[in-house]
C-alpha cells in the first residue's frame, strides 16, 4: 500500500471511529434515551437519576439530572453543593400543579430555575438566582415540576421560555 493511500485509509478509520463515539449505543436518537425506562445508578448523594433532554429549535440537549421526589430531598435541594456540571442537574416533580416558589438559602453556586408546566414546555427560567438569598424565587403560573441547572447555563445554551422539555419521571 502506497503513502497517500495509508493516509486517507487511516482518516477513513479515524472518521468512523469517531462518528461512533458520538453515537448513542442503542443506535436511538439523544430523544429517545430521554424517555427510557432503563434506570440509572444513584447519585453520590444518594438520589435516583434520570436522564432529560431540553430540545430549543432544532437542538436537543441532553442532561443527567438527580430527581428529588420527597419533601425532605426537595427542601435540601442544591444546598451546600460547590459545583454542578454542566449536564447535570435536578429535577423537583410535584404531585399536582402549584405555582411553586424556590429561595437559595445555603446553596453555595447560582443556579438557573426552570418551571416545568405540565405539557412540559418551560414556563419561565429565573437565570442566575443568587447564592444564599431567601428572596423568593417563583413560576408565574401552576407547574408540575421544577428544573435546576448550573447559573448562566440556559443563556448559554439559548434554552428559553417555551422550550420542551421530556424526561423519564418513574
């Protein structure tokens, strides 16, 4: 085998070598591993995970987020937490819709708060809610759930009001 050929051999190789690390193993779309029932291990802070897709447009952003179903892991939330990366997050489902209202007291990082409606597009984001405030932070209309990501993420990533968002809530 000639030079030239050895070289274009090996950037074939190299293409599709990466083409599938970006793949999903199952061959499904990023979507699809959103809705999944296929459970994920705890979190180290003992939360079950799930995983959730925001999709803006024609992008879909995938996140591994903690789910903090009782009132207790729902009151500590994000506090005392010193970082949070930028595909993880927690998910807070409620019951029944409520116009819920959040404060910061204790949580060490800004965070961005996002109210889920029960269709699950966004009804608004409070970006960037400041570390340790007890001002309250809330959704202007009923909601089923509440979504934290990292502070400033959401404007990063142009999620906005309106958005979809899906996840596995079992």
């Amino acid at each position: 085998m000639n030079k030239t050929k050895l070289i274009r051999s090996g950037i074939i190789s190299l293409a599709i070598a990466l083409s599938a690390c970006t793949m999903p193993a199952n061959s499904k779309s990023s979507t699809d591993a959103c809705g999944s029932s296929t459970p994920l291990a705890a979190s180290p802070a003992g939360l079950a995970q799930t995983s959730l897709c925001i999709t803006s447009g024609t992008k879909t952003r995938q996140f591994t987020v903690e789910i903090a179903r009782t009132s207790m892991e729902q009151a500590k939330g994000m506090m005392f937490r010193t970082e949070l990366a930028d595909n993880a997050g927690m998910i807070f489902p409620f019951p029944e819709p409520k116009v819920a209202s959040f404060w910061m007291k204790n949580t060490v990082i800004p965070l961005d708060i996002i109210f889920i409606r029960a269709n699950g597009t966004i009804e608004s984001i409070a970006e960037n809610a400041i570390p340790y405030s007890t001002a309250p932070v809330e959704a202007g209309e009923p909601v089923v759930s509440v979504l934290e990501l990292r502070g400033g993420l959401t404007s990063e990533l142009g999620i906005s009001a309106g958005d979809k968002v899906v996840w596995q809530s079992k």
